[in-house]
C-alpha cells in the first residue's frame, strides 16, 4: 500500500507497539489477528493521507490489492505449488528431510541437529545447498513448461 518498503517497516513496528501496549486489552478480541490487519490498513491509509497533504497525492488514484485471487491467479499459484514439488522431490533424501523440518514444521536448528544428529553448522549448509538446488530445478521446470 505504501509502495515503500521503508514505510511499511516503520508502519508495521508502530503498530507492533501498539498492540504491545495493549496485549491485555487483546484478550478480549475474538480474532487478534484480523484486528492486527485492521490496524496496520488503518495506520497505513493514515500515512497516505498525511502524505496527499504533504506531495498532492490522491488516495482514491491508489490500487488496493482485496487479497481475493482471480481463477487465473489460483491456476498459477496451484501450477507454481506443483512445480515446486517435483524440484522438492528431486533433492536427495537428506536435504529434503532437512527442508520438510525447517520450512515446514518449523523446527529451529537446534531442534533439527537434535533429530537427526547433525551439527547445527552441517544443517545450515546443506539447507543453504538444498534451496539452491531446489531453485535451479524449478526454474529449470519452469523455462522448460514455458518453453513447450
């Protein structure tokens, strides 16, 4: 919204504070999160405002992204997901583990060295390695899709 990643920052830790101070209040919110959302699109249309006074800038003339995808869009994205799989499911048995415990469930590297006895510098490598490799095969399946 802000078309400034430097704002967006600066937006995003206001409002983290802000809902710092009021973490007890937060309680009483049947959804944090969307009251989370709120509150950053609020502070961030406030910016724009302060900002149309300041440089002439028209917030009507500003395109805002619903959040809601076109078919098209899903079709993609459900294409890109698949893609990104088969280059997934062509790293080697142990980068792949590896990727499954620290993208997926989350595990911190500690908690991976732990399952799997490697050491935490070992694991960095190898993930550092596996989502390069995994880079390259996706964009090599994708120039090869688009390329048919």
């Amino acid at each position: 919204m802000l078309k400034s990643v430097e704002e967006a920052e600066d937006t995003l830790q206001d409002v983290m504070l802000k809902l710092w101070y009021k973490r007890e209040q937060l309680l009483g919110y049947t959804s944090v999160e969307a009251y989370a959302v709120t509150m950053t699109r609020n502070a961030c249309l406030d910016k724009l405002k302060s900002k149309k006074h300041k440089h002439g800038f028209d917030i009507q003339e500003m395109e805002l992204d619903s959040g809601v995808l076109t078919a098209q869009e899903k079709m993609e994205q459900m294409q890109g997901a698949s893609v990104m799989m088969q280059a997934f499911d062509r790293l080697p048995e142990q980068q792949r583990k590896l990727i499954l415990l620290r993208e997926v469930e989350g595990f911190s590297y500690e908690e991976i060295s732990e399952r799997t006895g490697l050491e935490v510098n070992n694991i960095r490598v190898a993930l550092s390695r596996a989502r390069k490799a995994a880079r390259a095969t996706y964009l090599k399946l994708v120039n090869y899709e688009q390329s048919i």
